[in-house]
C-alpha cells in the first residue's frame, strides 16, 4: 500500500494534465491506493469513481496555475466509535508522511501535527479515544494573534503557517485551544521534499495540502486501518463527507468557541 | 531583501574574482532550464519568491519554476543534494557571499525520501 | 585636591558599573547565538509552555519601562513642578528598560534572525502586531519628549510631548496586557481586565523600579532625598501597590466565580507549585509588607522605602513568573468532563524548569537597561542639581497654597 503511495508521490498535478502517459500512471496508481486503502479495508466507504486521473478519491485537482478556490472547504469528520483503541496508524502515517521523524528526549519539545487522546467520561467511566490535530477553523485564532501574517487561512479552509513570514514568537500556540501547534526546536535535515519544516518556525497539521493538491487524501485518513476517517468539501452537499454530517450527530470540538471548525467528531 | 542585494551584487563580483575563486558549475543532469542562464543567474531568487508566495498562500501548483523542480536537474550526482560545499547553490552563494537559508527548512536533495519511524520518543 | 580625588573615584565606579553591565549584556547575546544555533530544545520551554522565564524578564522590562515614564508624567501632564525635575532620569529609564525588554523578546525568538519581518509584515488583528507600532513610538515619542526637556530652547514644547508619551505609554500598556487579555484558548487569560490591570502593575512597578534607582544615584552622588518629594512619592508608590493588590483580587475573584475556571484557579491559587510564589511572594512580601512599610512609622526612613521597592520589584516578578508560567501550566480544557491523556501531555499539568541558557539570556535584558542608564545618567546630567530642587519645592508649595 505504502509503495504504490510512493509511487504516485513525485507527480504533481500539472504534469499530471499535459502529460498523457503520467496522467495514466497516476490514475493507475490512484486506483491502486483506492483498492487497497479503501475498497479492501473499508468497504462501506466508496466515495470514488475511477476514470479520472483524480478518481481514486473524488478530489477534484486544479489545473497547473489555478490556485485554491474559495467555493471548496476542505473538511474531515472523524467517526470515533471506529477509532481503536491503542491503534496510532494516523499518527505514523502522517508523521511519516511529513518528515516528522526526528527524535527528541523531551516528548512535549517534539513537533506532533497528530495524536491520539484517550478521554474517561468522568460520569460512567467509558473510554473513548480520537486523533486530535489542527481543526481548521473558519475563524482560526491563531491566524487572528499572528503578528506577521504567517499564520494564515488558504481560500479552500485549510489552515497554515507560511515559514517564509513565522518569526517564532509561539503567540499562536498561546492562542490555539487545540494544542495542535509545535514549535520545531532543533534543526533538521530530514525533510520530505514536499514538506518544508524548519527549525524555529511553528507547524502544524495542513490536512497534508501537497497530497490535496494532487488530488490524494490526507495520509492519516487513507491509512486509517478501520476507515475511521472521511475526508472531503464541506461546501458541496453531494460529498460523502456533507451527506454523513447531515445524517448523524457531529461535534465539533469547543463548539462554545464557535470557530466553525473543519473537523468534526463522530461519537463523542 | 537580502536576494535583492544578490541580485545586485553577483554580476559585479563575477567580474573581479581574482582572490575568491570562481564558484563551481556543474550541471550533472544537462537539458534545458526554464529561462537562459542569464535570466536564471540575476532572476531565479524572484522567480523563487513569486511562486513561493503563490503556491505556498494561494495553492497554485505546476508552474515551472519551482525549488524542487531546480533541485531535480541541479543536484549532484554523487551527494544527490544542491546545498554541500561546491554544489550547485552552495558554490554560487558562497561566491557571493549571499546567505542561503532556503535549506533550512527545504530539503537539498533530489528524491529525498523520509525514513518511517514513531515520532517524538527517543528510541 | 579632595574634589578631584572623589571625581575619580567617582569615574572609576562609573566604569566598574558600565563594564559589569556589558558584560552582563555580552552573556545574553552570547547565550542568544547558543540557542540559535541550538534552537529551543536547549531552553526549558516546549509545546505547553511555550513562552518562559525570558517572557518574565522581557514583560516586567517593558511594563515597569512605560511605568517609570509616570514620574515625568506628573511632572509635565499634572503640572507638579518637583516631578518634572525628574522627568529626564525617567525618560532615561524607560528608554533603557523598553529596550532591555524589547530585545529578550526578539533574541527568544525562533527565528530572531528574521526579525525584520516583524516590521516588514503587518497583521492588523494581531495585538503583537499593535505592538510592533507601540514599542517603536514609544522609543520616537519618549526620545522627542526626553530632547524637549533637556535642550532650553524645546522647553516650551515638553507639556505636549509629555502629554503624548503620556498617552502613548497607556496604550502601551494596554497593548502589553492584551497580549493576554485577547486570548481565548487557556483560562488564566482572555480578560478584559488584564489591561488596566497591566496599567496599574506598571504603575506601581515602575515607581518601585525609579525610587531603587534614585536611591541609588543619592547613594553615588552622596547626596539624600528632599523630604518633600520623598513622602510625596512614598505615599504613591503605596497607592498603586494597594490598587495592584485590588485588581489581582478582582481577577482572580470573577474568574473563580465561573465554573468553569474554578479548576483553574484551585490550581493557581492553592494545590500548585505556583500557590506559595502567588501568596507569599506577590502578596505577602510583594505587596501587602511593602504596604506596611510604606504607611508603618519605618516608612519616614528613606532604606526602608528601598527594602519596599525591592520587594515590590520582587513582587513583579512573582507575579508575572505565576501568570505567564502558572497560566500556561495547567493543560487546557479540550474535552470538558472528561480525563484527558496523551502522548502530548494532555490533561498533564507542565512542570516547567528554566534553563540556564534562559537565565542568561533574561538577565542580559537586565544588563541592557542597566547600562544605558549608568551611561545615561553619567552622560546627560539627568538629575536635577540641589539649588533647582529646593527652588521648586518652594514654588510647588506656593501652587498647593
């Protein structure tokens, strides 16, 4: 599974479009990680048609140019009744995924765009447990605190720091009420080529955006063993992700924030 | 700021390197870059500027130039990277003595793959 | 023969004092380019509490810097002829402190090295990105107003300038608090009061910090305190102490009055690490003995009113250390009614240590305003000379009369 993600991962969308036998390739591969990440693992989920170079996950990729559009919001709901407990196949997808692989003595000190929570209902004593990471808030605070602008929301939801612009000042980890942001403390050299990190900025969860843009899913929802995790438009009302929040109960965390945040919660 | 000063500053130096030898050039993977060499040498940190901006805050993807695309063609075959000492930016920079901190957070070497591995503990 | 003998002596201490603070400063920068070069695993800060003890120093710094301006205020704003004398050394030390301030922050960036961005980027909702405006014109407007006080023929202009820095130096202030106040994630802030709050701490801290300096430049110019400006100021300082003591008791009473924060605040005040530095440092020996000493008979006694300063000023740092590194601790509140944990300290209260490359770095802000205000005050004559001084006790008595 993990090879044919490989396999697609130096194609970007543009080559994709001008150049037939890449587009084919990449439809191959696309099929290939759509057969094993979900039709085997996760049948109740089909959320694709195959056809398209973009088919295996119904996302729709912009032409070479175009930039993000402010008619998509990208969003990701989280059913936690599925979430295994001690299962961290998110967590090391995504931190795989995005280079986040250095290592460091102090736990709190490393950078962690992902984790899984364990809650105990305080009344009954259940446990329950979810991958927590940036909610992509409509109205983020961290982007409202950012001196620099950095800190900033694309057109299609998805929340990021430009490291360009991030001096550093952590005034948005002060701000953010999901802990999901992590300052790099130490310099790297491992990164994935299309993961920039560096030390001194903050980072967080982008809903793994270079994937998004090549018209792949986030790497923690395609390699979710139990199909836990549905990604896709908020915006569009036909998309599995709108269809399933429309059908049953969803939280979003802090709601009393009233952030409107882009993931949602199944079952808490 | 600091790529407009390299801008200004490397065609004046390339001149004169009399003390300073000349910077390295080797292209292991020869073909055709998206502007004349000319055009790259005085205008590359722009065009790296504008599309970092573009792709990085409005999603634009594609567009040929583009810092992984350079890397691509203008590693070392042996290192595989751009960025060690006599490589394809490192020599240039240091020539000019332009400070290159793209490589802090971008990765110098072509088809780099990260290493799988649980995050955050140490093993 | 004896006059040149203590100018000597008096020369050679300025040079012991402005080389104890270089080098002073010369630790900071050298342990700033450490952790550069190291990045912030080599400090005591991380993913939960990610600002500490140099966000102590940088803030008591820049809240006892637009403080200390109040004494020039008075002098000019409010027409006290016996302030105004002092308004140079004031002006002076809210340069030096700002500074010394300023730059902990910028070097305990992760990226100081693109510092320029901060000015080069705006964000306008940002409270940091008012004080990128704030910081900077408090330095213009205090400079302009420092310059209309010292050269005689910009006298006439100091009323209005001192009425500006005046006014700027409360929003500075403001700025300064709402960095806290605008915050909604963690309970310990996002209160409207934290900004007059921060005005009355600099108030009281800034007071504290010019009555130990004046202390100590009578000391070196082996000369004493009027008594007139003396109880004047005393009484002051007793005021705004009683005022901080106030406002603290308000916060924390009406975030304890929601359920929500009363978790919080049991923590801060009573089952915490920070529960003895809260009651015994910032309200016992930081406020409530300063009080006595002020108002007790001791306080006629021109040490005791210093020992009140210092503990004032030890107070401050009680406080922010409890605000800043308390206010961070306790995990943030994600899943209300549930018990949280995680590979990421969810749910985990944050014991924070500092490290000594923190220390250094924080106290190198100390150094800076140290030194630009020994150099200050050996360069630019701030402090008033005898005869003025009881002139215009005699004309401030007239005006009171």
């Amino acid at each position: 599974m993990s090879d044919s993600k490989h396999n697609a991962q130096p194609e970007l969308p543009g080559k994709a479009q001008t150049n037939p036998a890449r587009r084919a390739f990449i439809a191959a591969a696309g099929v290939g990680v759509a057969g094993l990440g979900f039709t085997a693992i996760a049948p109740g989920l089909h959320l694709m048609a195959v056809g398209e170079a973009n088919a295996a996950t119904g996302i729709a990729t912009r032409k070479p140019g175009e930039a993000a559009s402010r008619a998509v919001r990208w969003g990701l709901l989280v059913d936690i009744n599925k979430c295994a407990p001690g299962c961290t196949k998110c967590v090391e997808a995504c931190h795989t995924e995005n280079g986040v692989t250095e290592k460091l003595a102090d736990p709190r000190q490393a950078s962690q765009w992902i984790r899984k929570v364990e809650l105990t209902d305080r009344r009954n004593g259940k446990k329950t447990e979810l991958p927590m990471m940036c909610q992509h808030c409509a109205n983020p605070p961290c982007v409202d605190v950012c001196p620099t602008g950095a800190s900033m929301k694309r057109a299609d939801g998805i929340v990021l720091v430009d490291r360009h612009s991030c001096i550093g000042c952590r005034y948005c980890m002060m701000a953010c009420p999901y802990k999901a942001r992590s300052l790099v403390h130490l310099p790297l050299t491992e990164q994935n080529p299309l993961v920039p990190r560096g030390q001194g900025c903050v980072e967080s969860c982008t809903l793994c955006v270079h994937r998004i843009d090549r018209g792949q899913q986030p790497a923690c929802v395609e390699q979710c063993p139990e199909g836990a995790m549905t990604f896709g438009d908020l915006n569009d009302p036909s998309s599995e992700i709108s269809k399933r929040i429309a059908a049953t109960h969803t939280t979003q965390v802090r709601s009393d924030l009233r952030l409107d945040v882009g993931v949602r919660y199944q079952g808490i | 700021m600091f790529l407009s000063i390299a801008a200004l500053s490397a065609p004046t130096f390339a001149g004169d390197g009399s003390r300073t030898p000349k910077p390295v050039i080797e292209i292991d993977t020869p073909g055709k870059c998206i502007a004349p060499a000319d055009e790259m040498r005085r205008n590359h940190m722009e065009m790296l500027k504008h599309q970092r901006n573009l792709t990085m805050r409005e999603g634009v993807r594609g567009e040929p130039a583009s810092l992984n695309e350079c890397i691509s063609c203008h590693a070392s075959k042996k290192t595989g990277s751009v960025h060690q000492e006599g490589e394809f930016c490192q020599s240039c920079h240091a020539y000019a003595a332009v400070k290159l901190d793209c490589f802090e957070c971008h990765q110098p070497r072509a088809n780099f793959k990260t290493s799988a591995s649980k995050p955050g503990i140490k093993p | 023969m004896i006059l040149t003998q203590n100018a000597r002596l008096e020369s050679g201490l300025f040079y012991l004092l402005a080389g104890l603070g270089s080098l002073v400063i010369a630790i900071g920068i050298g342990t700033a380019l450490y952790m550069e070069h190291s990045g912030h695993i080599v400090t005591g800060m991380n993913n939960q509490t990610v600002w500490g003890l140099p966000h102590v120093f940088a803030i008591f710094l820049i809240v006892a810097a637009s403080g200390v301006l109040n004494v020039a205020s008075i002098g000019s704003v409010f027409g006290k002829k016996i302030y105004k004398a002092r308004a140079p050394l004031s002006g002076l030390l809210a340069l030096g402190m700002l500074a010394g301030g300023l730059t902990v922050i910028m070097l305990d960036l992760g990226r100081a090295d693109r510092i320029i961005v901060a000015a080069t980027h705006f964000n306008p909702t940002s409270v940091f990105g008012w004080n990128v405006i704030l910081y900077p014109g408090f330095f213009a407007i205090v400079g302009i107003y420092l310059w209309t006080l010292m050269e005689r023929r910009m006298n006439e202009y100091s009323h209005i300038a001192g009425l500006a820095a005046f006014i700027w130096r409360l929003l500075l202030t403001t700025g300064t608090g709402s960095i806290f106040g605008f915050l909604v994630a963690r309970q310990g802030y996002g209160s409207a009061l934290l900004a007059p709050l921060f005005i009355i701490l600099s108030f009281a801290w800034g007071l504290a910090v010019f009555f130990v300096v004046q202390a100590a430049i009578c000391v070196w110019n082996n000369r004493s305190l009027q008594e007139n400006i003396f109880s004047r100021m005393r009484n002051l300082l007793g005021i705004f102490v009683a005022a901080t003591l106030f406002f603290t008791a308000i916060l924390h009473l009406t975030n304890a009055y929601f359920a929500k924060n009363v978790g919080f605040e049991s923590f801060l005040l009573f089952n915490s690490e920070f529960s003895a530095m809260f009651w015994v440092g910032q309200v016992l020996l930081g406020s409530l003995l300063p009080i006595y000493l002020i108002y007790s008979p001791a306080g006629n006694k021109r040490g005791w009113i210093t020992i009140a300063s210092l503990l004032i000023i030890f107070g401050a740092f009680c406080q922010l250390y409890v605000f800043i590194i308390g206010g961070q601790a306790y995990p943030l509140d994600i899943f209300p009614g549930y018990d949280v944990t995680s590979s990421f300290a969810d749910g985990a209260i944050n014991h924070y240590t500092p490290s000594v490359p923190e220390f250094f770095l924080s106290i190198g802000g100390i150094g800076i305003a140290f030194t630009v205000t020994v150099v200050g005050v050996r360069l630019l004559r701030v402090m008033p000379r005898q005869e003025a001084l009881e002139k215009l006790e005699e004309d401030d008595s007239d005006g009171a009369a």
